[in-house]
C-alpha cells in the first residue's frame, strides 16, 4: 500500500508541474499575443495618425494658383468644403470636416470671401476660416463719374455678389433710403475694401454713407454768403465743377465764376449739364440746336442750378464749390491742354474763343 501510495504521489507531482509548465507557456502565448494586438494597435492607429496628418498638411490641389470662395452666414464645415470645391480646390469633405470638429475650429469659423493658394493645406485652410483673415478686392469709383457707371462697375467686378439684377432706380432709392429725385451724385467717388461676395448694394450703401458724411463735413466749411441754400445744391455746383475741369489749379476759379453767375443771375451757361441732359443723344459734340433744346438740365436756356448733380464728385471739387476763389471772372474758355483762360467781361472771353477754340488771333 506504501509503494502504491508513493507511485500515485509521484504521478500528482508530475501532474501538477505538467500543469504549472501549461500555464506558464499559455501565460508567455498571451503574453506575446496581447503585446502583438497592442503593437498592432499601436501601428494601425500610428499610421492613421500619420496618413491623416499627412493629408491635413499636404498642399491641395487647385485648379488655379489662387482661388477665392465664400462662406455664407450659418454654413456647416461640410458646406464650407463643398463651397471650396465647387470654386476649385479639391478637398475631402468629410475628413475636413472631422478635422475642424476635433480641432473644434468649426465653433469660430466666420463668414466672408477667403482666398486659397497654391501651396496652403487644409489645415492651413482652416486655421485661416478660424482667424476670420479674409481676403479683400477693391472697386473705385472715378471721380465725374455718373451713376450709371457706378452700377456698370458693379456688375462687371466679378467678386461682387450681384443682387440688383431686375431692380428698378425707384425700387433702389427705396432700399436706400434716398429721398432725392434720382441718384445722381450721391454715390462717393472713392476705392472700397471689400471682402469677395459682398453684395452690390452694400458697396453703394457705403459709398453713399460716405457721401452723406464728406458732404456735411465740408458743408459747415462753406464761406459766407454763398448763393447756396443747401447742402444738395453744393452738391449740384460740385459736379459741374467737376466736369468741367480737372486741372486743380483751376478749380477753385472755375468755381468763383459760376458763383459769381449765380450772384447776379446770370446763366451758367455750361456745357456738361447739356451733354447730361441730352443723355443718349449726345454723340461726342453739342451742336447749335442741342444748346437751343431745352431740358432741365440745360443752362443755356435756364437760370440757376439744374435740378440735380450731372455726376459724383470729388472732395476737392466739393471745396471748390463752398470755397471757390474770389475774383471778378465771368467767363472761362478750354486752352486746349487741360487749363483754362479766364475774362472779365464777354468781349475778352470772344477773343479768348477766337484763340483758343477757332485758332484765330
């Protein structure tokens, strides 16, 4: 029974170190099996990682070297990407997307125009639509220019978001807020900053809350006594001032003669305000019966101011109309260069005419 009892001792023994050797070799299989999953793991989200970062900061692809797009008030990040693709830059939407959320980026992108470059990535990108750094355009409008021309500029600028298209001038004024007859020299001859997608009649809102503001400035400036009542008549004197010399030298003396006109009731006598009041009929001169035809524009068959400016002008043209210069000048001819000669009375302006316009001496 002894040897029985020892042999079964024995057999437990070497049972159980089997077992212990079992274990330990099944803990080193998991053991290497977890360390494998977790360098797996590792890799795969490592190379992720890595693939998506190279994606974030690879240069795009666009179909131009530079690209402007528009991020409309209330635009989601996959709206945005879209908005970028459709003008040209190819960008994967939803990775984009998932970037600006996990950057949480997507919470301070603004709306505007932006501009794209060869070169930027995406992470570039939207670091950029996080900033708010828009890129800007500008318009200028021409001092002498008339309304029309404005409104021309407007639909020909291509990073101006067009929405006039079928408005009426009444329609517009009413939008404006405008209460004058038409808009004629209300809009401010200037160069406006703008963000790409600004709309039309933002830009000439602006141009004429400028306006408003230079000409009330300079209005309180006037000289006393002026044949003036309002601010819109300066305006109105302005305009032609305007057009009817470029040359500074000269414009503050222009602007007494037609002071000195309105003084004593003589006609103004100006050939721009026929040329507008003419509109398209003028074809590049004014004849004998074109000075003859009255319209309210035309100063040689009416007294005083004509009922509205004949374009936009300028600042100095606006002085030159509340500051003219002081002098017994009634009369001005055209020198041919620019300039312009002056007379007292209209025996001196004939021969003025006779040198300067006929060629005669």
């Amino acid at each position: 029974m002894k040897r029985l009892q020892s042999i079964v001792d024995t057999l437990m023994i070497l049972a159980l170190r089997q077992s212990i050797k079992l274990r330990n070799h099944m803990k080193k299989r998991l053991r290497i099996f977890l360390l494998s999953f977790a360098l797996l793991v590792v890799l795969v989200v490592g190379g992720l990682a890595a693939g998506a970062w190279y994606w974030a900061t690879r240069p795009l692809t666009l179909a131009e070297d530079k690209i402007d797009f528009v991020v409309e008030p209330g635009s989601s990040v996959r709206g945005i990407a879209r908005a970028a693709q459709k003008a040209g830059v190819q960008i994967w939407e939803p990775a984009f997307a998932l970037m600006a959320r996990l950057s949480e980026r997507d919470k301070h992108i603004k709306a505007g125009g932006y501009e794209v470059r060869r070169g930027d990535s995406a992470w570039l990108l939207l670091e950029r639509l996080a900033r708010g750094d828009m890129s800007q355009r500008q318009i200028t409008f021409v001092e002498g220019w008339r309304y029309t021309q404005i409104r021309e500029a407007l639909r020909q600028h291509p990073d101006v978001k067009q929405t006039l298209d079928g408005v009426s001038d009444d329609e517009l004024a009413k939008m404006l807020g405008v209460e004058h007859m038409n808009m004629e020299g209300l809009f401010f001859p200037d160069t406006f900053v703008f963000t790409p997608g600004s709309s039309d009649i933002d830009l000439l809102r602006r141009s004429l809350r400028e306006g408003e503001q230079v000409l009330a400035s300079i209005w309180e400036k006037r000289d006393k006594d002026l044949p003036l009542k309002t601010p819109y008549e300066a305006l109105i004197l302005a305009s032609i001032i305007e057009k009817e010399t470029g040359h500074g030298a000269d414009r503050d003396r222009v602007g007494g003669v037609f002071i000195n006109r309105l003084r004593i009731g003589m006609p103004m006598q100006t050939d721009p305000t026929v040329i507008y009041g003419m509109g398209d009929k003028y074809e590049g001169r004014i004849r004998r019966v074109d000075l003859q035809t009255d319209t309210p524009w035309n100063t040689y068959t009416r007294n005083g101011l004509p009922p509205t400016p004949i374009a936009s002008p300028g600042r100095l043209a606006l002085m030159s109309a509340v500051q003219p210069e002081e002098h017994k000048f009634y009369y001005f001819v055209s020198r041919g260069d620019g300039t312009s000669e002056f007379a007292v009375n209209l025996a001196d302006h004939n021969r003025n005419v006779r040198r300067f316009i006929l060629g005669r001496n």
